[in-house]
C-alpha cells in the first residue's frame, strides 16, 4: 500500500467558512453531463506507439476493419446494426471501440436532457447492446488500461446499470492497473468511477491516487487547457477521496497553469478543492485574477461554482465579488434556488451589500422560484440577507412564513434552526435600532410558535456550548417536536457553562453528522485554554467562557479594568476570518454587535497570530495586550499576586455592564418586541 489509511481523512474543516448550518451547495449542474470530457476516447494503437501500454491485443490485427467500419458510423443506430452482423467478430477491444463510438456520436448530436434520457434507455433496452455490454464484462480481467478506463468511462456515460459482480471485477482491475495508467487512463477512469456514483475502494483509489500524483510531477496533466486536471479533482471530489498529497500536487500544478485554463477549469478545480476541504491561496489567487481579467467568459454555473468555492473556503474576492454580483444580476432570470442560496450566503458570509438596485433586480427575479425552494435554501436566504441589514424585506417576512411548516415535518436540522435564530436576531436588532433612531412605531419581527422559538433558542445555545451539548439539544429538540402534537411543551434546557467552545460545529450536513460523533475536545477549546492559562500565570483577574445574560454569546474571557468598564476578550478562530484578508466573517461582526449592544468593550486577539508565537513569547505577547487595556499585570511572586487580588476585589463582580446601564439597548430586551419590555 503506498498511502496510509491516514490519507484519506477530511482535511481541518478549520478551512471552511463559519456559517450556523448547512449550506446549500451548487452541485446539481456540476454533474458529469457539465465537466469538459476529454474531446475523444484514446485509441489504443495511438496509445501502443505513444509507449504507454506494454503490449497490444494479440487479436487486435484481425479487428482493424471493423474497427474502421465502427468508426465511420454517423449513428449509434448504425454502431449496434454492426454489432449484431458482426456478432462473432467482437472483441474486447472492438467492443471498447464501439462504446466510445456511441458515446461520441451521442455528445456531438447536442440533443435536449429528455430526449437524450429517452434514447440511453431504448440503448440499454437493445439485445446488441446487451450482448456488447456482456463481451466487456466478461473481459474485464484481461484488459488493457485503455480498455480499463474508456470502457468503464463509456458504460457509465450511458447509464448502463452494471451490477455488483461487475462494479468488482472492474475495481480490481482498476487496482492491478493502477501502475501503467497515463494521464488520460486516470482522468477517463476517475469520471467513470464518479459518474457511477459508486467507489472501487479504498486500496485502489490509493494506487490511482499514487499514480496520479507522479504524473503530477512529471508534468503529465499539462494537456488540455486544465480539462484533464479539472476533470480528475471534480472524480476525486464526487468520490470523496481526499488525499492530502495528492492534492497539493494537484493544486500546485493547478496554480501554474491557471492563466491557461479554460473558464469551466477555473471553476471546477475550485469547488472541487473547496468541496474536499483542500486549501491553497495560490490556486484560489489564480481563480479569481483569470475570473477578474474576463468575467464575461464564465457561464452562471461556474460564476457560481467559484464564487461558492471563495466562501467555503473563506478567500474574499475583493472587488470580483462585485463582478460576480453583476453577472448575477444580469442573468437573474436563469438563476435557481441553489443559486440565490448560495449567493446570499457569500453576500452574509462576507458582509458584501450588492447595492439597492441589484438587491431588488435579484429579489424579484427570486420571488417567482421561491414555491421551489427546499428548507436549506430559504434558510441560507434568510440568514444573509438578514446579515447584511436586509432582515425587514418581504422575502424574509415569506420565508419567516414557511419555516414554521417545515419544522413541524422535521425538515429543519440543528444548523438550520441556528441559521433562523441568527436570522432572526438580526432582524430584531435592526428593528431596535430603528426605533433608537426614530420617532415612529418600529414594525414587528416575524413571529414562531412558542415551540418551534425554544427549539431555535435551544440549537443556538446548543452551538455555544459545543458538539456534545449540541447532540443533547438536538435530542430534546425531537422530544419537544413529538410532544406538540399531544398540546406539550418543555423549557429550554441549560446551557453547560463550562464548556468554553464557539460557535458551529460545521457548515455542511455532513459537517453536523461528524460533529455529533466527535468526542474529543473541540478544536477551538485548547487555544483559548492555554489563554486562560496564561492569564492565571501573569495573576489577571478574568472569568472564561461565560455566557451573556440573554444566552445570546458566549465570552471568551471577561475582564474588567475598573468599575465602569468591561471588557470582552474574544480569542478569533481561523474560521471565523478570511484567509487572505484577515476580515473578520458575518457571523463573528454579529456576535461583535451582540456584545457591543450589551454595553462590553469588546476586544479579539487572532488564534493564528498566538500560534505563530514561540511558547515563551506567548505571555509578553499578552501581557502587552493586557497592559494596553489598563490592566495591572504581575510576573511576581504568589505573595504579591495574592495581595493585588485583594486589593482589586472590589473592582471584581459578576455582573454584566448592562446592570449598571440605563441604555434601551440592551439584548435582554432582545425577545421583546416592543423597546422597554424585558425578558422576565
């Protein structure tokens, strides 16, 4: 085995933007039917002289004139009309020729999804396509890597419903051949394998991942504009192989030949590192400098294939966001939901308003497709939109709407009641902070059920809390849901405060799923552990990881100077930043305005610039912070420190700024409605 099983864990998902829930991902147009395939089937005598098979057939002489006469059909008809006269005839070797003689004649002929639905199944259902689909089989031991790849590649783009005893001797052969695959062998069998949504296997994947990577190398994938590269990372993503070599391999080449890429390259090499968790700011760099010098040239899909690259992967684009907004706009009508979702996820994720006009251009091109939205579209909609101060349109109050009917049929998970509560509170805060500015009777946020309000209260302290907290939540969650029907209801339950993690779990469902399941401390917790430490060792003061009053943030570390101020110490994740710019994302600036509205003077230190430091540096490092915050820090004795503890006793109460606060301001009016009013 040339790569350990430890190749194919998920990269640190540390990489993925930190949105409340499940994000609606473009992949529905990013099938096989949109990836640029490589213009024609490799002909095996081309192959023979080229010096990349061993050894031809030794029946292949006697096949020549067929071959030739299955070439020179103009129908797929006309292919299968000489497989049935020439039944005695076919070999492994024509056969493969006349698989990928069909599949040629049916991409050239462009005809419409329905139609060419219609004409695989009345293939399919032939007695010479059978007998063809039979000869291949049953010679799937023997093959070349030619036959290997162009013949599964072929019977998977013609939805040939190969059963398991098949689907096994091809991932055997796949593995046994994995060795004298070439470029174009790796990249038809990757698609293959990917258009049949189904895995050879871990050991053969690791020989094509072992093969590939020293083609990389060798410079071998440099054909094709990008087409061959692109379409082995979009296999390996369908796939979900991810190989932590390979793919900076990949990457690496990909960032040098970017200027050379087609769009629709551009595009798929960026979800496909983006959808296998592969970071690499050269590449990303590459995308968005090919898509900013000629925006025209990319389609909607692969507009929206990049852009939902850049937000998982939390790269702001600068000022091709905006490009990427207008190019939105202007095809607004072609959009689909998965396209708004995922655009106002980007928009809330960067804190990007695309301007009045545009907002309203895409809203009313939305509203007419909003009967088709699935709960994780009208939640990402919701949730970025609420983001960017635009909670108050009549899109969210529709949404708001709908939701309540979608939790009562159980369609709404744990990250998509943390994407409504956050919603939610924007929108509250928006109406509070008109009412603050204004003279007029502020409008009313949208209104759940009693119970569905504690379920999305509930998964939102859940997420505070962290992963095993957010598992219990979710538990009772159900049991609040079964219990409606009977008229029962239960409070919400507490929150454990000694758990110090933030924020979500992941951004994907299968982000939730692995969430739940993991049991060890969360990824965050050591950082801010090991600050809590540091302020013991340097005798501050500080309380870690409390909550706010409303439940509504959790503070990484208190601190208050004197008797008036009061001090958020927030240590900032790598995922709750861009990569490249440092900004900090949607959900971070809310949880900023949060405690900021609170009355807290709100300080963040970065996770990545503490890491970086030397061990001994770390406590200068923050003793310089501490010290700018009017903060008495010792590096004495424990004597003296005992004594500054007592002499600053009087300046340490547990309490909230707010307490001592006459603002209107305050989030524990946060619930209410009507300014004044307060939670009980």
């Amino acid at each position: 085995m040339f790569f350990s099983n430890s190749s194919t864990a998920t990269c640190n998902s540390a990489n993925t933007a930190s949105m409340p829930g499940a994000v609606a991902t473009p992949t529905a147009s990013v099938g096989s039917t949109n990836v640029a395939l490589l213009s024609e089937p490799e002909d095996e005598e081309q192959a023979h002289a080229a010096g990349l098979e061993s050894k031809p057939d030794s029946g292949r002489a006697g096949d020549k004139e067929l071959v030739l006469e299955i070439k020179a059909c103009d129908t797929w008809q006309d292919v299968l009309e000489i497989v049935t006269d020439e039944a005695d005839r076919i070999s492994v070797y024509s056969a493969t020729q006349a698989v990928s003689q069909m599949l040629a004649l049916l991409k050239r002929a462009k005809t419409s999804a329905i139609y060419r639905t219609k004409v695989l199944a009345e293939i399919n259902a032939s007695p010479a396509f059978l007998s063809l689909t039979s000869t291949l089989v049953k010679n799937v031991p023997t093959m070349s890597s030619v036959q290997l790849s162009n013949s599964l590649h072929g019977l998977a783009q013609l939805h040939v419903p190969l059963k398991a005893a098949a689907l096994d001797a091809y991932a055997k052969r796949t593995q046994v051949m994995a060795p004298l695959l070439n470029a174009r062998d790796v990249a038809q069998l990757l698609h293959g394998w990917a258009t049949l949504r189904h895995s050879p296997g871990p050991e053969a994947l690791d020989m094509i991942g072992f093969c590939t990577t020293r083609l990389l190398k060798a410079g071998e994938f440099q054909m094709g504009q990008g087409q061959a590269l692109s379409m082995v990372l979009h296999s390996l993503a369908q796939l979900d192989y991810n190989n932590r070599m390979l793919l900076n391999v990949a990457a690496m080449e990909a960032a040098q030949g970017m200027e050379t890429f087609t769009p629709q390259a551009v595009a798929n090499i960026s979800w496909s590192l983006a959808k296998l968790g592969h970071y690499s700011h050269a590449t990303l760099a590459g995308a968005v400098a090919m898509y900013s010098r000629n925006p025209a040239s990319f389609k909607l899909q692969e507009t929206a294939n990049l852009l939902w690259a850049l937000t998982q992967q939390r790269y702001h684009p600068g000022d091709a966001l905006g490009l990427m907004v207008r190019s939105f706009t202007s095809n607004a009508r072609s959009m689909k939901p998965v396209d708004f979702a995922m655009l106002f996820t980007a928009l809330g994720t960067f804190m990007v308003h695309p301007g009045n006009q545009q907002l309203t251009e895409l809203l009313q091109a939305m509203q007419s497709q909003l009967p088709k939205f699935g709960p994780v579209e009208l939640c990402n909609v919701y949730w970025g939109l609420a983001l960017i101060g635009e909670s108050q349109q009549p899109v969210c109050a529709h949404i708001a709407r709908s939701l309540p009917d979608m939790y009562e049929a159980n369609k709404l998970d744990q990250g998509l009641m943390r994407q409504t509560f956050q919603a939610l509170l924007c929108h509250k805060l928006d109406l509070r902070m008109d009412s603050d500015q204004s003279d007029t009777k502020p409008s009313t946020s949208p209104s759940f059920p009693p119970l569905m309000l504690k379920a999305l209260e509930r998964a939102w302290s859940s997420g505070l809390a962290g992963p095993s907290v957010a598992a219990g939540a979710e538990q009772q969650g159900q049991q609040d849901h079964d219990a409606s029907s009977n008229g029962n209801s239960s409070s919400v339950g507490a929150v454990d405060e000694d758990v110090s993690a933030q924020g979500s779990p992941g951004v994907t469902a299968a982000g939730e799923a692995k969430a739940k399941r993991r049991t060890s401390k969360p990824r965050d917790a050591s950082i801010k552990e090991e600050v809590t430490n540091i302020l013991k060792s340097l005798r501050v003061p500080h309380e870690a990881g409390r909550l706010t009053a409303d439940k509504l943030v959790r503070i990484d570390m208190v601190l208050k100077p004197n008797n008036t101020r009061y001090v958020a110490l927030q240590v900032v994740m790598e995922h709750e930043h861009t990569c490249n710019t440092g900004q900090f994302l949607g959900p971070l600036q809310f949880q900023t305005r949060v405690l900021e509205l609170n009355g807290w003077e709100v300080k963040h230190v970065l996770a990545k610039d503490l890491k970086s430091l030397d061990e001994k540096v770390k406590p200068l490092f923050l003793a310089d912070l501490l010290r700018s915050l009017g903060l008495q820090v010792s590096g004495g004795n424990a004597a003296s420190a005992a004594g500054m503890g007592r002499a600053r006793a009087d300046l340490w109460v547990r309490e909230d700024p707010r307490s001592t606060s006459n603002s209107s301001n305050g989030l524990d009016l946060l619930m209410q409605d009507a300014p004044g009013g307060g939670r009980g």
